[in-house]
C-alpha cells in the first residue's frame, strides 16, 4: 500500500511529492470510512521547506514544469474507493465527483488535489465532528444555517428535477418489503415473533408515501440543491493542531499492514474501477448505488420520526454490499466540545460528504436537519442510537 499511495501522490501532487522514496513517506490508516478506504499521507518533516534529495526507487527525476513553483501540500487525505460495478454506480460516483469539485472550488469543502481511476486526494483536514447537543449551541447553528443557505444557492449541473427523494424512498421500500417477507416467512414456519414485528407490518408505508408526494404537489415547494444528509457527523469543527497530537491518538504506524495481501488488494481495486464497468465473476461487490437505501432512513424519520440505522462505524468493520453513511474525513478523538474551548471566538465549521447532494426540496433539507438534534448515534447497542424528541429545536431556535 505505501508503494500504491506514493505512486498515487508522485503522479498527482508536485514538488517533493515528485522525488520523495515510498519508504520515507507517513502513511497512516484512518477509521471512519466504511465504504471507501482512507488514508493519511505526509511528507517527512525534513522534506517541509527543503529541496527534495534524489534516491535511486524514485523513477521520475525533478522537472521544473508549469507547476514547478506551486506549494506543494505537505499532508493529504487518499481516499480509494470500494470496488464498484454497473452503469448506475458509476454513474454515482461521477456525478459525486462533480460536485465535491465544484464544493472545492468554492471553499464549502475540503480541497480537490487530484481525481485518479479509483479515488481521489483531498486536502487534510485537522478537525472533529461535531456531537448531537453542539447542533443547538446557538454559535454552531447559525454557523450551519450560513453553510446550508450557501449549498442550497448553488448552481450544479445535475439534474434539477427533485427525483432523489422518491428514488431514495422506493429503494428504502424494497428493503424494508424484503425484510417483511422474511418475517412473514419466520411466522408461517412457526419461528417466534420479532419483538415490533406486528406494529411494522401494520403500516402500509407504499400508501404514505403516495399521500406524501400528493401532498407536495398541491403546492408549488421551492427545489434547491441540497445536502440531504446535513447530520453532525457530516459537520466538522476545524482545529489546527499538529497530526502528532491528534491523529497519533488513535490511529498509529504501528498499526498499518504493509503487507503485500493489501498492496494486492488495492491494486485490484485501482484496477477494476479504472477498466470496464463489467462485474467480476470473483471480486467482491459494494453497490455504490445502493448507498442512498441507508440514507433513505432520514427521510421516513422525517416523516414518521422513526428509527434508523446506525452510522457511526469504524474502517476495521467488515464491508457491506449496502455502503452506510461514510465517516469519510479525518477526525480527532481528542477534541474540546464546544463548550470546553477558551476561546470566544466564531467556530469554522466545514461541511463534508457530498454523496447524497442533489436536487430536492428545500424544506426536506432544513427538517432533516432539525430532526438530527433528537438522534444520537452513539449508543453501542441497539438499536445504535438515543432518540430525544424533546431536542427537537423549537420554533425560535429554528428562525434565529
């Protein structure tokens, strides 16, 4: 893997990136993706504000290129995607793509250093997510209400018909119909009841759907691009510490696999997403497409307030064929909350994963965030997460 990532990094990054040996590189694992794999990638401290040394492994000498007096980064964030087939996954992960670069361009999110068949590196950002009770702090909040207002004047060029919130729910439907089955399945062969399973099959969840979409279209709702997944996890708080007082707390060399089975790994993973969209008889399959199903969940909360999947989950879990929601930055576990900090000033706030953004209603995307405040996902049991409806924000700390 150090190999694949300074291969990566020499052929997109400049100045030292061009010449630096894999072996000198720092090169960290980072938990919190589940459907893409992370990781840290930094210069060597001699190398910061230095002239690269030449080594006999680098194949590429010094050129002095259009580029050649550019800043080079000294710390990036290599995400490589999960391996993915079909037309629609691609699909996905261009569209996804666009608009994390156009989100780049005009500073709502981390910095695009380069897109690669099979990922992409991304400015690395010294930060934590934020925690369920800081998305009422009245600082953090008008913060969000700022980042939202800005996403939802964009422009992009996708499709401007607000289709994504009746595909997510109609693929959420198919899960949960599958799911139903089995139950009934359970019953006919005379296995116990699931506990809830009565209520569940009481609902007709098609039929709600059908009045919902009734409803909006009696009325003429205005249609932005939207987040659709504005959760605190989804908000980080930016801090500038040094990566050895934060990121070596829970994420160390040590702990790196330099084994050739990984490097072998993830070069079939460059490989598969950089040929043919053809599936392989044996590879292992991660629907990119599919990943809206998870997030689909927010939308029957906003409906019905119901329960949702867990998504807060480490890298080391195993991968599933449906991606969840992806804690895809780089996170501190050492962070001050909110309210701990000495300082008085305005947070900075950086909104991250794009992979839901489309079209859609504006007021799906503010309701989806207020009912955030009720959910906290970090309950390790289940059903994974703490509801408080009595942390839903009340009609003054919505306007305000």
């Amino acid at each position: 893997m150090r190999d694949i990532a300074a291969r990566i990094c020499r052929d997109y990054l400049t100045g030292a990136w061009k010449t630096i040996p894999a072996e000198e590189l720092q090169l960290k694992r980072i938990s919190g993706g589940l459907s893409n794999f992370l990781y840290y990638v930094r210069l060597p401290d001699q190398q910061n504000g230095s002239s690269p040394k030449p080594s006999s492994q680098c194949y590429k000498r010094a050129r002095k290129d259009s580029y050649s007096n550019m800043l080079e980064p000294k710390e990036v964030l290599l995400r490589i995607y999960g391996q993915t087939h079909g037309e629609s996954a691609l699909e996905s992960m261009l569209t996804e793509s666009v608009v994390f670069t156009l989100l780049s361009e005009r500073k709502l999110g981390p910095k695009l250093h380069g897109i690669f068949p099979g990922g992409r590196i991304e400015q690395y950002i010294p930060a934590r997510a934020l925690t369920t009770s800081e998305l009422s702090d009245p600082k953090i909040s008008l913060k969000i209400a700022e980042k939202m207002a800005a996403i939802h004047s964009l422009d992009i060029p996708v499709s401007k018909e607000p289709d994504w919130l009746w595909n997510t729910m109609n693929r959420w439907l198919k899960s949960v119909e599958t799911t139903l089955e089995t139950f009934r399945k359970d019953r006919t062969n005379g296995n116990k009841r699931i506990d809830g399973d009565e209520i569940i099959t009481d609902l007709n969840l098609r039929v709600e759907v059908e009045w919902l979409k009734s409803v909006i279209d009696r009325e003429d709702h205005p249609v932005v691009f939207s987040h659709n997944d504005l959760q605190e996890g989804n908000i980080l708080l930016r801090e500038d510490f040094s990566p050895s007082n934060g990121l070596d707390s829970y994420c160390t060399l040590d702990q790196f696999d330099e084994s050739a089975q990984l490097d072998s790994h993830f070069s079939s993973i460059l490989i598969s997403n950089s040929n043919s969209s053809a599936p392989a008889s044996n590879s292992s399959k991660v629907d990119v497409n599919g990943s809206v199903d998870t997030a689909s969940s927010d939308t029957a909360s906003a409906i019905s307030n119901g329960s949702r999947n867990p998504r807060k989950r480490s890298l080391d879990e195993p991968i599933e064929s449906e991606m969840d929601s992806t804690r895809d930055s780089v996170l501190s576990g050492t962070s001050q909350s909110l309210s701990d900090q000495p300082c008085d000033g305005e947070p900075e706030l950086m909104i991250i994963d794009f992979e839901y953004c489309a079209y859609n209603y504006r007021g799906f995307d503010l309701a989806n965030h207020f009912l955030e405040w009720t959910f906290d996902y970090t309950n390790t049991a289940a059903p994974y997460f703490y509801h408080r409806p009595e942390q839903y924000p009340t009609r003054e700390q919505q306007i305000t």
